[in-house]
C-alpha cells in the first residue's frame, strides 16, 4: 500500500540521512524528521538472521526479523502501524 504524502515526505527527507545506532541493549535514531530512542531485545539469531523486538520510550514492543546481507541489514517490521520491509547500510 502507498504512504500517505506526509509520510512519504518525512521517508523522501531521510533516506540516506537517518542514523541508526544499537549497542548495549539500546537504540536510537537521528534525521531530519525524526529522533527517537529506546531499547531492544535480541529475541533469537542463527548465523547472519535475527528476531528482536524494538521497545518505544513508552515501553510498546515492535516486532521485527532481519538478516545481514553484506553491508546491508534488511528487515521485516510486522507490527502496525509500523508493519512493512527496509533495509540499512552499515556506514
């Protein structure tokens, strides 16, 4: 399904702007549209996949799977509204 305009403009202004950082059971997130930070959960993992669920700063989970594809990290959202597929490039 298509983004709505708003949404699409905030995803247009952060592609390759956005910067994702994890460590130490935390999150965060920096661009031009957004700022958000939290923890995560590393909920399972198998050579270069993983589960894990991303907890927002009120403490909602959000599920997600991923895999390592070269530089590349591709993931799976499954939870609404968030549900849908990306990818990040390791830096």
């Amino acid at each position: 399904m298509p983004l709505d305009l708003p949404l699409q403009a905030v995803l247009s202004a952060e592609l390759g702007q956005l910067i994702v950082t994890f460590n130490q059971g935390q999150f965060s997130a920096a661009g031009p549209g957004v700022n958000s930070s939290g923890r995560y959960e590393v909920t399972s993992a198998s050579g270069d996949q993983l589960a894990l669920v991303l907890y927002d700063t009120q403490g909602v989970g959000y599920h997600f799977t991923a895999q390592f594809m070269g530089k590349d990290l591709q993931f799976q959202s499954n939870d609404t509204p968030w549900t849908g597929m990306g990818s990040f490039q390791r830096a």
